[in-house]
C-alpha cells in the first residue's frame, strides 16, 4: 500500500464534511529512544491508514508527538494499536476543549531529526532533567503565590488569544526564540518558583531542562498543558486561570476554555480571538480576522490579496502589510489605527 496521501486538500476536505461519523481529536506525545524511526512510522502509518485516522504527527529518533482525530467507532481499536509498541504503551492521551471532529482532513506522518525545533545541541545539557510535573489542580492553586512566577512557553500567536492570568508571555516567534527570551527575563528570578506551561506539556519538557542547566533551581511544569489543565478544572468545578482561547494546531485553529475574549481583530479592532490563514494562495499570512473583516476582504488580508483571489490582478502587487502574527508585522493596536488612519 502507499504510505502517504496522493488526493487533493479540497477532495479530502470534501469528504471530511460528508462524514456521517463522529471523531475524537486528541494529543499525546512521549520521549523514547527509537532504533529504526522510519520503519516506526511506516508501521504505524499503516495501523492508522486502515482505521481511517487523520492527523499530523511527528516521529524523531528521541520519540513521537502526535495530534489526531480518530473514528469513534474505531477508537477501541486504535487504542490497541498503541499497545503494539513499547513506545506507545500506556501513552497519556489529551483530548480536546472544544472538538467538531473537523480538526484534520488526512493522516499525515513525518520523521524529523527533533520533535520539538529548538536549535539546541541536546548534548550540551541533560534533557532528562526536567522540572517537577505539576498536575493541573497543583498549577492552578500555586498560580498567584507571592513566590511564583509564571511563564508561557508557547509563540506570541498563541499566547495573545489566551494565557494564564498574570504570566510571562515572551514575544516569541519560534520556540527557540522563546527559550532565549524567557531565560532573559527570568535572569533576576532565580529563587522563585518557575511555573512553565505549554499547550499539550512536550514544549516544557526541554524548557525546563535547559532552564535547570541555567541555573534555576525549582522549575515546575505543567504536565499536560492547557489541555490537561482544562479538563481537571471542569471536573472539579473551578474558575479556570487560563482566560481566553487555547490555539491548536489543527484546522480549528483555537478552542476556548472560559469563554473570554481577549485580542482584537487585526484589522478593525473589534473583539475578536479568530485566527486564519490569509485566503489568498499567494501569502497564507496568519492573523486575527472578525467575521465582518472576512465578508469584507473576503477572508484575506488585503484589498491587494482579495483582489489577486479575484483573479483581478495577474501580478501580485506589493502590500502594505500593518499586522499579523509574525514579528516582521506584528505592531501595537493603537499603531495599526493611527497608520490606518493616517492612509485614508
């Protein structure tokens, strides 16, 4: 059989909204030497192929992180796939806030050299020596303690929808950026409690490490991420310290967990925690886009951009971009309507 997808982005999707099945979107992710990764990837492509999974995971010889959507009626049997491998077995899985069984529309399945990109030679510290894992009842009670700090360790796009209140969000555009910065802003914080948080926990397994390696002495960690952290604080019936959204890394592109909004459209302004990808085939930008934007500029991010979709200009022309979540554009929200004012 192959072992990879040959069918089109907008046949796939097609028949995702066709299905007459429910899905259950989960995480998991596991640190594990692994001898062969790509035999370890094509067996599993095949397990999961057949069980009409879907998903975007990532295989490295120091392991696996994974995010899937799976049949409902074939989720038993996906459960016992794990069980054939000791890397799999007894795998904590997270499961989603928010799951329309939309979140992926074909199972994609790559080896990388590193599971997580953080431009690190992992020899020149010990990545096993991690922080204390702090179950999400144990974060939540800790945040706001006299002693503790704060820290998010995911990229500025996620953390401007949603964040832990009072932490530490690093402008960060890359995870290695973000190791770099939170270590510098943590410089004169050595003898507090570190609370590091990420979205499914894998982020935090090497920032703890190599924040230990800096010098810091109590670095704790949130086991399971937000997506943990969400579940125990429902079960328990608590009022969640994560306002706003939590962004995923799947079609949905976000799923609240209090239901706040906390970030702007970027292009007028208005209350808005919508992420998207520019319309226009051309760019992709990704940014924060309200519904009347969308209908306007017809989901793109520029009247340039709308126009080229249109077929109305053969040539793309240069745009004067003002926004957006990369640092190249990112500018206060006051800036972008002084500049938008002063254009009109």
């Amino acid at each position: 059989m192959q072992l990879h997808n040959k069918i089109n982005r907008e046949e796939l999707k097609k028949r995702l909204m066709e299905e007459t099945f429910r899905r259950k979107t989960i995480s998991f992710y596991k640190y594990h030497y692994l001898e062969n990764p790509q035999e370890f990837r094509d067996n599993i492509y095949r397990n999961w192929f057949a069980l009409d999974c879907f998903g975007r995971i990532y295989v490295a010889r120091e392991g696996i992180n994974a995010q899937m959507s799976v049949p409902e009626h074939h989720f038993g049997e996906f459960l016992k796939t794990l069980a054939n491998y000791e890397i799999l077995k007894n795998i904590p899985i997270k499961y989603a806030i928010e799951d329309d069984g939309k979140s992926f529309y074909k199972l994609t399945i790559k080896v990388r050299p590193k599971l997580v990109a953080d431009g690190l030679d992992d020899g020149s510290y010990d990545v096993t020596n991690v922080g204390k894992h702090l179950t999400g009842l144990e974060f939540h009670n800790l945040i706001g303690q006299g002693n503790t700090v704060v820290v998010d360790m995911r990229n500025y796009y996620e953390s401007e929808i949603g964040h832990f209140e009072g932490a530490i969000c690093p402008e960060a555009d890359t995870f290695r950026e973000e190791l770099e910065i939170a270590t510098d802003l943590l410089q004169d914080k050595k003898d507090k409690k570190i609370l590091l948080y990420c979205t499914g926990g894998i982020r935090c397994e090497k920032a703890s490490a190599y924040l230990k390696h800096q010098g810091f002495k109590d670095v704790n960690q949130l086991h399971g991420g937000v997506l943990e952290y969400a579940r125990q604080i429902k079960a328990a019936n608590l009022e969640s310290k994560f306002i706003g959204k939590n962004f995923v890394f799947d079609e949905r592109l976000g799923e609240s967990v209090n239901g706040q909004i906390i970030s702007h459209c970027h292009q007028c302004g208005k209350p808005c925690d919508t992420h998207t990808n520019c319309a226009n085939n051309s760019c992709h930008l990704l940014f924060i886009q309200c519904e009347d934007c969308k209908t306007k500029y017809d989901g793109c991010c520029t009247p340039e951009c709308a126009e080229e979709k249109a077929g109305k200009l053969s040539v793309a022309k240069e745009k004067r971009i003002i926004f957006g979540n990369s640092r190249k554009y990112r500018k206060s929200l006051a800036l972008v309507r002084a500049e938008t004012e002063n254009h009109k």
